[in-house]
C-alpha cells in the first residue's frame, strides 16, 4: 500500500498504532494533523512532505520528538494523555500545536530520519526461523544484520525465548523473550550462532545515555513492556556491546559475501522493519546479490535470508524465509504483532 497523502498518512499511522494496542501513542499521532495547520517550519516541512509518508514513517519521527521532550522532563504536558487519562482528541490537538509551535526548532531535526525502533520482541520470528532452518540446513549459523539501528536484535543470540514451549538460547539470560504465540510451535531443533555482526547508517551506541534516551523516545509511550526490554538491551550492551558498524546496506551485503564461509555454517542475511526505508536501487541491488550468491553456493555452505517486515495491508509483520543451495526455496513462516507480543506460526 501507497499513500502520498500526509493527512491521510498521518490518519493511516495514528490507525495503526490504535490496532497495534498503542490508543494513546495514535492519539499523539492524530494530533499532528494539527501541527500541519500552525505556522511553523515544522508543520510546513511535514505538509510539504515529499515521498510516501507511510513508507518512511514520518508521522512516527515527530512522535519520536515530542515523546522525547516528555522524557527529558522539559515539557511533560502529554504525560496524562500517554497515561490514557486524557482522551479528549480536540485538548490533545491543542497542546501538541502548542507544542510545535514552541519547540519548533527542537522538533525539526527529528524529521531528518527514519526512526529506530530496534525491539527485542520481533526477534522471538527470527529465532522461529533459525529453529526451523536448522532442520533443513543444520545447527550452525553466522548472522548478519543490516539496518541494526543500536543492535538490539544484534543480540538476539543472548537472550532466552520461550516460542509456544520450544525454548532457545542461554537458560540465564536477563532477556527474556516469550510472546503470546498462536498455532504450533517452531521445531526443537538446535541453534549454534557461530558469529553475528550488524550494520546501519547511523548506528546508535547504547552505552552513550543521550543516544540511549532517543532510542527510547521512539518506543511508543502506551508500551511499558517493551520500555523494560529496551532497558534490559541497554543494561546488557553496557557488559557488552553488540558488533557494529557504520556502513551502507549495499555494501555491508557485498563484503559479507566476499569473506570466506565456514564450512557446515550456514551464512544469514537478516533484517526487521528496515526494507521499507532502503531506496529500491538498494533492495535491488541486495536481491541480486543474494540471488547470485546462492545459486552458485556450495552444499556445504548454505545462505540464508530471513525478512521480518511489515505487510500494510494486513498491519501484521512477516517472516519470510528464502535459503540455498540447491535452487532457491522460500516460504513464510509466521505473521506476527508489530512488536512481538504475539507469533502466530505458519510454517512446517
């Protein structure tokens, strides 16, 4: 789904955030409609959006910044409405205008770029998709992540999941990931990650509190559980922080598959809420890549492609799972809340 529209986009994601169980943080969004009525930089820039605003989340950017004015404490006049205890959306548009209009020049710059929302959650479909790959490839996997914001999911090797009673990954973890799932449970198979590194543009250092509060501002208010998981993620990269580097998607792609494979390791791309952002030069460039790559793999060193990402129509994420050698495969094994809270699994 498309939609250029800002009103309309800014409707679509205040929807969105209500049917993803977040009704305070879509009022928030709703009431940027009235930001595009004040006359400010902010609310020109954002009427004169250009691009589609679904597609690069740019109701969500100013959502990020007025969550973030809130949690430094410099304006917390949005407190009550994240408590769910002001509701009235006409009071809520007047103070988010008032808002805008104040903080014109602070609001700004959270326009520049896409929010990251790194969640620990969503990880619960990509360790689904390892459980059930390692029945088709083996154990043993090498991950690669693009789009890893501060690499949270980076670190999904070091958190515990409880996937509908199939368990994975160390018993004394600090984070543990179990949503509500639905349909059968992934395979009880074994699943060794071998080495995990991720890129992005503008990765965040956890270890840094300014950086780590931004994060933060983009976790939408109503989710105090997923504040908890980011907390524990930040607690966790202070001990020891995930491998990151700042590099383009393209290229981070291109040098993972120049390195030298480990036999018997199978060589995983994977990405969550991420695809969406990337300019279609990029995601064509990365397809051919992969394509290229796995039709002329060997058996021995298997590669792997695991997408969560969003299906717009349906407001549900999707994991889809393409491997080779030996002729593509591909198949979706679970749809799931854009957060995590529940895994419905499809697959075998």
């Amino acid at each position: 789904m498309e939609i250029a529209d800002v009103r309309e986009a800014i409707d679509w994601q205040a929807t969105h955030s209500e049917k993803a169980g977040a009704p305070c943080t879509g009022r928030v969004i709703r009431a940027e409609l009235a930001i595009l009525d004040t006359d400010t930089a902010t609310g020109r820039r954002m009427a004169n959006w250009h691009g589609l605003s679904v597609a690069d989340a740019m109701p969500l950017r100013i959502a990020g910044g007025l969550h973030w004015l809130f949690l430094t404490g410099e304006d917390r006049r949005l407190e009550p409405v994240y408590a769910g205890l002001l509701t009235d959306q006409g009071t809520i548009d007047a103070i988010v205008a008032d808002m805008a209009v104040k903080y014109d020049a602070r609001l700004m710059p959270w326009l520049d770029g896409p929010p990251q929302t790194n969640e620990a959650g969503r990880s619960a479909s990509v360790m689904a998709g390892l459980l059930w790959l390692s029945g088709e490839l083996g154990p043993k996997f090498e991950l690669n992540e693009i789009g890893a914001s501060a690499g949270v999911n980076t670190m999904m090797g070091r958190y515990r999941y409880d996937l509908g009673g199939t368990t994975a990954g160390p018993s004394l973890s600090r984070m543990k990931i179990a949503p509500e799932w639905r349909g059968a449970p992934p395979p009880q198979n074994p699943v060794e990650i071998t080495a995990v590194r991720g890129c992005d543009l503008t990765p965040i250092d956890l270890t840094d509190p300014d950086r780590a509060l931004r994060l933060k501002a983009y976790v939408w208010a109503d989710a105090t559980e997923r504040m908890a998981r980011l907390d524990t993620a930040i607690a966790m990269a202070r001990q020891a922080a995930p491998d990151l580097v700042k590099q383009d998607a393209v290229e981070f792609v291109r040098e993972m598959l120049a390195r030298p494979q480990e036999e018997g390791v199978t060589r995983v791309l994977f990405h969550t809420v991420m695809w969406q952002y990337l300019p279609d030069a990029s995601k064509e460039a990365i397809s051919e890549m992969m394509e290229a790559a796995g039709t002329a793999g060997e058996p021995t060193r298997p590669l792997a492609w695991i997408s969560l990402e969003t299906n717009r129509a349906t407001f549900a994420h999707e994991l889809h799972v393409r491997y080779w050698p030996g002729g593509e495969q591909a198949v979706q094994l679970t749809t799931a809340h854009p957060h995590g809270a529940w895994v419905e699994w499809l697959g075998g």
